[in-house]
C-alpha cells in the first residue's frame, strides 16, 4: 500500500518546505523574523495609524447618499449632507444633457441643446 507524497517509505517533504517558505517570507515581509520584535514595530505595525488616517479621511469625504462610495464634494445647501456630483440635487448637466450636446456638435445642427436647471 502506498501513501500520496511518500516514495519507499520516505516522506516528501518539498510540501512542507515551500509552506515555511512562504511563511518565512511572510514573516520578512512584515518583520517579525527575527527573535526580537523591533523589526515589526519599526516597519509594518508602523504604518496602522497612517492607515488609521486614510479610512478616517475616506469616511469623512465619502457621499452620504446610502451605498454611494464617491468623493463628495458638494455640499447640500440648508443640510449637514455633503454629496458628490450624481447625487447633489442642483448637479448641473445630466447624461442626456450632455449626449445632446455632443450630438448637436458632431452633426452640425442648431437644435438648442437644453441646458441644467438652475441653481438654487
């Protein structure tokens, strides 16, 4: 009878040696391979509060419509919420808007390109 990953008796252990490998490499990624921890607190565990910084930053200038993850930087006139374009509610030219424009462009027409509602 024989046993995957073991040839007359003896265990192949390349498996296991690309495993520790890569923890290995791991390890030296993040600096926790040595004996002492100082590695790991001098390089990576030193970036947690810059990263701490962005997702704060993200969250704080993130549109506030529900399930919009884009760059607000439009604020709601009489409101706290602060939204990006798509959802602003005097955004400007709309898709259609601007399609008809080009359109109006390429072929030459004087059809009037019709234009955002005003600002409130």
């Amino acid at each position: 009878m024989s046993l995957p990953g073991v040839t007359a008796g003896i265990p192949d252990l390349s498996a296991a040696v690309r495993y520790l490998a890569r923890v290995h490499w791991l390890g030296v990624l993040v600096g926790v391979d040595s004996a002492r921890w100082s590695a790991w607190w001098g390089g990576f565990a030193s970036d947690i509060p810059e990263f701490a910084i962005l997702a704060v930053l993200y969250r704080k200038f993130e549109c506030h419509a529900l399930g919009c993850h884009r760059i607000a930087l439009h604020h709601v006139q009489g409101t706290s919420f602060v939204t990006c374009k798509k959802h602003h509610p005097t955004s400007g030219n709309t898709a259609e808007q601007i399609i008809a424009a080009h359109s109006a462009a390429t072929t030459g027409s004087s059809a009037p390109v019709p234009q955002p509602p005003p600002a409130a």
